[in-house]
C-alpha cells in the first residue's frame, strides 16, 4: 500500500504545542505515515524539536501573532513583510498538498481556510474559540462553511461547552475528545531541589523573547513582594523557562539599567538570589521541567497563554498581572479569565506597578489559605481542560481516516 502523507498546519506557538502532541500520539499508532508541517505563525520550533520537516518559509514577526491586541503591531508585521512571506506559504502549502492525503489543521479560521484551499479532506482543531469567552460564540459568514463543507471530516474543540453551542449552531462534526497539551505533563522525575514544607511557587515568565525577560524581571519583583507578606522560609520559587530564555538569562542580568531590569538579583547557573540584611531569597530556573514544576507547585505566577492553560488543567490556582505585551496584556490576560474560570485571578488593569505587585502578593497569601477554593480550582480545571488522552484519540480518528483503504 503506497505511504499516505499528512500536513499538520497551525497559526501559533500553542497550537504548534497542540499539533505537536497529537504526532507525537500519531506516530506510535501509525508510523508508515510522512508527516509534514507548516506553522502559518512563528518559527515552529515546537516541530523542528520533533524532527518534522517544516515544508515552507517561517518568520519571528513583531506581534508574534498577536496583533489583534494591538493593532499597531500589525503595521510592524507588515513592515517586516507579513504580506509577501504569507503569500509564499499559501502557494508551497497548495503545491505540496498535491502529494498529501488529509491536512490537519489546528488554530482558527485561518488554517480552517488554508485546510479549504488545498482541496484536501481535512480535520480542524478550533483551538483559539470557545463559548466560554462570550456564552456563544461568534462563528461569522465564512468559518461554518469551512466547518461544514464536505471535505471537513471532524470539528475538534477545546472544551465540552464549545462542543455543544457548536453543535446547537449547526455544526454537528463538532466534538470534545480532550485537551492535547495535557498530554505532556508527564513528571520527568526532576529533582527541582525542594524543601519539604514549604509552599512552592510556579513561574511561568511566557515563551517569546524579549518578551518572555521582561516578564520574568517583573515576577521577580512580585517574589519579593510574596516574601514581604508571607515571611522568609515560607515558600520556594521555580521557574520553568523556555530554552531560549535560560541561553539569554547570563545576557539579561548584568545589563540591569537595560528594559530587562533584574534590579539587585545575581544570577548565575540557573540560580536568582536576592540578599538583604533581613532575608535571602532564591529562585532556581529549569529549562527541561515544565511538568516537573507543575505538578509539584501550590500555586503558579505566570504571563503566559497555554503555559497558564496546562496550569489550570492540572488544578492550580493561578495568579496573573498584565505585562506591556505584545502577548501578555490585560486584554489577554482578563479573556483567559473568561476562558479558564475561577482558577485564575488576574490583577490590575495595566502594566503591573509596585501597588499591582502588592496586591498580588496578598492575593497570593489569601489563595494558599483558601483550602475550599483549591478544592474549586481541582474541579474547575477537569471542566475547563479536560483530563489526558485528547491527542491520543484525535491521532486514532487521523489512522483510522488513512487506513480506510
């Protein structure tokens, strides 16, 4: 039987994190199959890690993808030549999906429409829409169409609530299996160097440099402001950081009067330390234990998107302050609010100040004494994510597509 070909399309660094984890579930049901991906946004680095060849041209842009929260960030985007690097990827995708036999593609209307363009039967992760944004969501003129053509064969969604306002709406391929990135939450066994009876303190600072050190200068901060309400010894600090980030971190630090401002904390092998004469304060960095630190934490600070998400799903609470962006804004930060319930606590309404930071740190100390709300947030993260094994049943529905023959 010749060798079927599928193409993972994606506009997103989580949903390259979501396609990702449903190859890596693929290819353990069904591994006479080449796969190949085109990321519509960002470098794709999730799939080069995985060793899939990435068929077309990529690009860091300015927004990141994010430029319907800023709208000037797109003028940028155009600047650095958005139009021209997006036409090339929609003619490379059409001419490869000549030699492919199904497309899946995860994000929102955009690859549901390149999906559509190639000809190609096609399976669709809506993975940026969910009712719980606003209550029902908005499907526009163009996207039921995509959703319902003939060619579409399954409408994958992020949560249960979507899957039945997508179904009232008239799409009735709509269907939530799980969450993929809940997939990879596997504990490594990492020795995070814990001392036991502390509370620990997650730090997930985002993924897109310059950005992602910014955000870290100022969670910093608010562990100093934690350690002012709460006392010395009280908790432990861990951060779980994208490579990039930790290769820039010797970098970041000594240039403190720079935008990166890491005031007084010294840096060095994966380890920030703060002394004062009252107390000394130390926060570990690992770039290889994301799931490590989130099983093992109390309660998580972070600026990220699908970081948070994962958090969430795992049943943590969640503290979160707005950043100057371009991702991790109030914008952002107060429509995950609405997207992942009770779990997470947004505070401020612009770019954290000292005031922000302090009133996250009580918010902090109010939360690690709530034992009633922890119950809430273990309940509300299985409603929200999902449990395990969404990208396992997403990969067996492709296999079974492929093998029908």
């Amino acid at each position: 039987m010749k060798t079927k070909n599928i193409l993972f399309l994606s506009n997103g660094h989580g949903e390259d994190t979501h396609n990702c984890q449903i190859i890596k579930a693929f290819t353990k049901i069904c591994s006479d199959t080449t796969i190949s991906a085109m990321p519509i946004v960002g470098a794709g680095n999730n799939y080069k890690n995985l060793g899939i060849p990435i068929i077309g041209p990529t690009a860091n842009m300015p927004s990141g993808g994010f430029f319907y929260l800023n709208p000037l960030l797109l003028f940028k985007d155009l600047g650095q030549g958005l139009i021209s690097l997006t036409w090339r990827q929609l003619q490379i995708v059409r001419q490869f999906a000549k030699n492919c036999d199904l497309v899946m593609a995860t994000g929102d209307i955009v690859v549901a429409a390149i999906a559509y363009w190639t000809k190609l039967p096609y399976v669709v992760f809506l993975s940026a829409d969910s009712s719980y944004y606003e209550g029902r969501i908005n499907l526009g003129l163009i996207l039921p169409k995509l959703l319902n053509n003939s060619r579409c064969l399954k409408v994958f969604v992020r949560d249960a609530l979507t899957a039945t306002d997508l179904n009232r709406q008239g799409i009735k391929k709509a269907e939530f299996v799980g969450t993929p990135v809940m997939d990879n939450l596997i504990s490594t066994g990492k020795d995070l160097q814990l001392k036991p009876g502390l509370f620990t303190i997650g730090i997930l600072p985002g993924s897109r440099l310059p950005e992602a050190g910014i955000n870290l200068s100022l969670l910093l901060k608010l562990v100093r402001e934690i350690v002012k309400v709460m006392g010395e010894n009280v908790c432990q600090f861990r951060v779980a950081a994208v490579p990039i980030l930790m290769s820039e971190l010797e970098a970041f630090v000594p240039h403190s009067a720079g935008i990166t401002n890491f005031e007084n904390w010294q840096y060095k092998a994966g380890k920030f330390t703060f002394l004062t004469e009252e107390c000394g304060i130390e926060v570990i960095c690992y770039e290889d234990a994301f799931a490590d630190i989130l099983q093992q934490s109390n309660l998580v600070i972070g600026m990220a998107g699908t970081a948070i998400e994962q958090a969430v799903g795992l049943g943590k609470p969640v503290i979160t302050i707005p950043g100057q962006g371009p991702s991790f804004t109030y914008r952002f930060a107060e429509a995950q609010t609405r997207l992942l319930g009770c779990s997470v606590k947004v505070i401020g309404k612009q770019p954290a100040n000292s005031f922000t930071l302090q009133e996250a740190a009580q918010k902090v100390k109010e939360t690690l004494a709530d034992k009633e709300y922890l119950e809430a947030c273990i309940r509300n993260g299985i409603q929200r994510m999902g449990r395990p094994g969404g990208s396992e049943k997403i990969a067996d529905y492709l296999m079974q597509y492929l093998t029908r023959e």
